[in-house]
C-alpha cells in the first residue's frame, strides 16, 4: 500500500464486549479512510476465529445473489445493486449479527429458490411453444400443399379399389364444410408423396 504521509501506529486494548461498536464507530467516522487496522490474532487458524461460520454463510448468501444478478440479466431485468458507503454509514449497525445474517440467508435463499424454479418453468414452456410453432409450421405447409394438389389427391384417392369421396378426406377443404371442422389433431404424421 502507498501512503502519500507518515503514519503513526497504535495499539488500543478494548473489553471484547465493546470492541465491535468501537471499530464500527472508527469505520463511520467521517476520516475513516485514514485508517488501516493489523489482525492481531493473524496466527489464528479460520476454524478457530468468532466469525468464521458467518463468513461462510455469507459468501453462501453472495454466491446465490450471483446467480440471481445473472439469471436476472440473461432475462434484461434492470435492477440496482450498488452499495455506496455512504448506504453503510447512514444505516444503524446491528447487535445480534448472526440472527441478522440467518435472516437474511433464509430471505435470500427463499427468492433464489423462487427464482431458479420460475426461470426453469419459462424455459419449459419457451420448449413447449417451440415445438408447437414447429408442428404448426408443418401442418400449414400439409395444407397448403394438399390444397395445391387437391386435384390429383381426390383423382388417386377417388379412382382407387375403394372409392373414397370428398367429404370422407378430412384434410382436403370441401367448399361446403365450415373451417372449424376442419380441425384435425395428430400426435405423428408422416408419409412419402410421389
């Protein structure tokens, strides 16, 4: 770190019960960026230091807020995530920090899950409406092209061994039937034209 001053260094002894709220009051004070504080307990192992399970919590918390900003902007959805410090410095710091950071996790998690399950639902449907429009598209292209050959579909269909009338071919539009009759559902269609 470059310091563009010298700096003097002290050592201030608290009660573990006020050191947080004097770091935090430190931290707000208005020339806080003035401030460098050295981990005291720097031999410490991670399992052994007071917040280490709220650490991992809250990087559990930040992960899935990752993934809701990116789902959120695969979809275009503007939002705005930005904290400034002056938010932290106008908000009243809180006592019970593992309650809050439990809170929070649980509000976080219950959004994600909500979130990653209507995103899911989406694609589903978005899958479903492809495929429809696909099946649509052949069907269109069925009939039209069977309009276009009407002629030579009836002539073979009609001169055959069985003698197949007009109004037996659902698919060839007869001038007197109504186009709502004209509906027909298939779950597989295939065929080769000559």
């Amino acid at each position: 770190m470059f310091r563009s001053v010298d700096m003097s260094y002290l050592q201030v002894l608290l009660p573990s019960a006020v050191a947080e709220e004097f770091a935090d009051k430190m931290a707000r004070r208005e020339k806080s960026e003035q401030m460098q504080f050295t981990d005291l307990n720097e031999h410490f192992q991670p399992f052994q230091r007071k917040y280490t399970v709220d650490i991992i919590k809250i990087q559990d918390i930040e992960r899935q807020v990752k993934a809701m900003e990116d789902l959120l902007d695969s979809y275009g959805v503007t939002r705005d995530t930005e904290i400034r410090g002056d938010d932290l410095k106008n908000k009243d710091r809180v006592t019970d920090t593992s309650r809050i950071v439990e809170a929070i996790g649980k509000e976080i998690g219950d959004a994600y899950t909500k979130l990653t399950e209507q995103a899911s639902v989406e694609q589903g449907l978005k899958k479903q409406y492809l495929e429809q429009e696909a099946l649509v598209e052949v069907l269109s292209g069925l009939d039209s092209f069977l309009l276009d050959q009407r002629e030579l579909v009836q002539e073979r269909l009609g001169s055959g061994p069985y003698g197949v009338d007009r109004e037996s071919l659902p698919l060839i539009q007869s001038a007197d039937r109504d186009a709502d009759q004209r509906d027909v559902g298939f779950k597989y269609f295939a065929g080769v034209v000559t």
